[in-house]
C-alpha cells in the first residue's frame, strides 16, 4: 500500500496531483508515507533520492527540489526534480559555489528556510535571485557519517510562500539526513569496490599467488590418478581463494583471474606422469565466453577435468552445454563439485551429464556415524553407476569415514587422510 502511494504521488506530474481528490491533508501524509516505504532501504540510489525530492517538494507546494554536491569550489546539481516545463537547471550542470545560495546557507549568511527571497538583502544579492526568480527557498546542508559537508538537500519556488514555517524545515531536516543516509552508503560503497579493485589488480600485476596439488586417489589400490590444481594467495588481506575469485568477479576481473590461475596450474601436466589427470576449477561464465577454451589451446586435453561448483549458477544449462561440446568431444570430463552441499549441485548432475561427481566435505564428515549421509551418499552412487560417471569423495580425514566410503562402494576419493595439498615440486617427488 506504501509502495502504491509512492508510485501514485512522486510519478504523477503536479497538476494531476492537485487536480486528484487528494485532501491537503492527505498530501501533507507524503512525506512520512515515503520515509515508511523506503525505511528498509529498497531501491536503487537514484530512485530514492529522486522519491525523496518530489515527495518534500510536493508536500511543501515547491516548483523545484534538488541535491547539489560540492566539489573542487563548484556546487554540482546530482538530483533535479521539478514540476516546471522550463527546468532551470540541469542534472550534471554546475555553477560556481561562492554564488550560490547553498554556499551561503552552510556558512550561515543565509536562513536555511526563506518566506519570500525578494525581502532579504543577502539573497537580493545573489543573481539567480531575480534571474530565475526565486520566491521561497528551503536548503539543509547534507552531511555525511564523518562531518563532512556533501552538498545540499534544497526546494524552492518561483513565488514567496508565507505559510512555511520551523515545522516544514523540520520536515526538510528529516528529508536531508535520509538523503544523506543513502549517500554515506553509496560513497561507501564506491569506495570499497575501488579497494576491491586495486586489491584484485595487484594480484593481477604481481602474480601473487601459487598453485597447489592435492592428490585424487583410487581407494583400491591408493593409487594417485589424480590431482585437483588449488589456489593459494599471499596477497594481504590473507583470505580464503573463494572470496578472492568472488572480489575479481564483482570488479569485472573474473576471466583474468581464473584464468592466470589456470595457466599456472597447467604447467604441472609438463612435469607429472602422464597417466594422472589434472582437475581445475571453473567458472560457468567463463567457460560461455570462450576463456577456457582459448587457455587450453594446445593442452593434452584427455588429462583435463574442469570442476563446477555449486555456488556458480548456470542461468542456461542448453547454452552451456553447447559451449562445452567441443571440449569434451576432444576429450575434457566434467565434474560437479560440492555435490550434496545444495540443491543447485543436483541440478548441475541432472542437467550437465558429468563425467564425475564429487561429493561435497559436508556429507562425508561424520559419514561412519550418519544414517542421513550414508543414505544420501548410497544415493548418489546409485546414480553415477546408473548414468555411467564416477564418485569422488572430497575431505576424508578419518580411517573410519574411509571404511564407510568404501562399504558404500566409493572408489575414488582426495582429503588430508590420503593427500595433503602438495607445491609442484612435493607431488612431482611423489613419482
């Protein structure tokens, strides 16, 4: 119902509003029905400042409302709204500071909330005063978490209004702190992607990071037939590989990233056996852009697993699986990661086909002594057995989840039990 009266008020032009059977008593409700409707942060930065103009202006019976930002001794218009066909200004437009009224109402030379600008000296002064005109002017100065002064929140009209009064500057007072709520967090957020970026970029730049290996083993015999390529960083923070191929994603560095990782962790098929496959991590993004494609040009493709996790969505498994058809003619096997972790890991085995599924640590911890996880385990060897694809168990630790693994006829598996991750140098040792 908020949200209806939001829509009904702010998008509607003036004239239909007041020609409405709207009371003024129900329009004086419009700016408190929009500060409910927007008090859990929904919309877009952009679409609730501008809410936030044309409720105040509306409320107040003002022809124009904006937000202007301060920058390098210029007063810059972020946000215009306005009910004149002929908008006296423009968002984008700028004008110097000093002889503006927001200058002047900040350091106090001018009222924050002026009846009629005609009558006062200060403002007579200012050109814009008669060039526009200006009748009534209402202007709160926005400012941020940390003191700092962004701009200003103001409404004004063409004709004086002697009706306004502390209560409609209160009312513009709580319109201002809102704004620059959302602008704090906007900065904020700008700012953060920036140190995103330059965290990302100077992995990039520096290749400051290694791969590991860490055995697959074939449980009969425990004989390595594989290892999984893993990232590893050194680059403060010291975080997890996931929130760092995340980061590079939320940048537009995903395709970089992964695939500098790729590259690195194909040298290792030079110099380990060539009977022992290597599996890496993909991301379905990059495999639709052709990126996986081109980094294993020239690769022993036979030897290759790409690995897709669960927590990659796949918006059309059709097209993806026509971008893989080409690798996995020439040899490639795929495999789903994470397996039993979430429903999107058996969505990837119904509709990818894979050649291999990897059962994700969190149904193999305690498998021994869960009813639940050897049910879901025994499953999910059912089915590989039924479609022709092979199980692999990932994070076995324990002697006795081993044993229940292989009670349930799992014949391959990797963890800290059969293989700590090796540098290239430790696996290659190995043989």
């Amino acid at each position: 119902m908020l949200i209806g009266v939001r829509v009904e008020y702010c998008l509607m032009d003036e004239q239909s509003i007041f020609d409405s059977t709207a009371t003024p008593s129900q329009l004086s409700l419009i700016p408190y029905l929009f500060l409910s409707t927007y008090s859990l942060g929904t919309g877009s930065i952009d679409e609730v400042v501008i809410d936030a103009l044309c409720a105040i202006r509306l409320h107040l019976d003002m022809e124009v409302a904006f937000v202007s930002e301060f920058s390098e001794g210029k007063r810059r218009f972020r946000y215009v709204n306005s009910s004149l066909e002929n908008v006296p200004i423009a968002v984008g437009a700028s004008d110097p500071l000093e002889e503006s009224y927001c200058q002047r109402v900040v350091d106090g030379r001018l009222p924050q909330l002026i009846q009629d600008a005609t009558k006062i000296p200060a403002a007579l002064e200012i050109a814009a005063t008669t060039a526009l005109p200006v009748g009534a002017h209402l202007s709160i100065p926005l400012r941020l978490s940390n003191g700092q002064v962004y701009g200003t929140f103001c409404c004004f009209s063409t004709r004086p209004n002697l009706s306004l009064g502390d209560r409609d500057l209160s009312i513009m007072q709580l319109f201002a702190d809102f704004t620059a709520r959302q602008i704090g967090r906007e900065l904020d957020s700008v700012q953060a992607h920036q140190a995103m970026t330059q965290r990302v970029t100077t992995v990039l730049e520096s290749s400051a990071f290694t791969l590991v290996y860490q055995p697959i083993v074939r449980l009969a015999d425990r004989k390595i037939i594989g290892f999984e390529a893993l990232t590893r960083f050194w680059s403060r923070p010291i975080r997890g590989p996931h929130i760092w191929f995340a980061e590079a994603a939320e940048v537009g560095y995903s395709e970089q990233l992964e695939m500098a990782a790729i590259a690195k962790a194909l040298e290792g098929l030079a110099v380990i056996p060539e009977d022992i496959y290597l599996s890496v991590n993909v991301s379905p993004d990059n495999i639709l852009s052709g990126a996986v494609e081109r980094v294993l040009q020239g690769k022993p493709l036979h030897r290759i697993v790409l690995e897709v996790t669960e927590h990659d969505p796949i918006p059309d498994y059709s097209n993806f699986g026509e971008r893989l058809a080409s690798l996995r003619d020439r040899g490639v096997r795929l495999a789903v990661d994470d397996a039993g972790a979430g429903y999107a890991s058996f969505l990837h085995i119904l509709q990818l086909n894979p050649d291999i599924i990897k059962l994700d640590i969190s149904l193999i911890r305690d498998i021994d002594t869960d009813h639940t996880r050897r049910a879901l385990t025994a499953a999910l060897v059912g089915f590989a057995q039924e479609t022709y694809s092979s199980i692999v168990a990932e994070g076995v630790e324990t002697p006795s989840e081993l044993t229940a693994l292989q009670q349930l006829q799992v014949k391959t598996a990797q963890g800290y039990l059969l293989g700590y991750p090796l540098s290239l140098g430790e696996a290659t040792a190995l043989f």
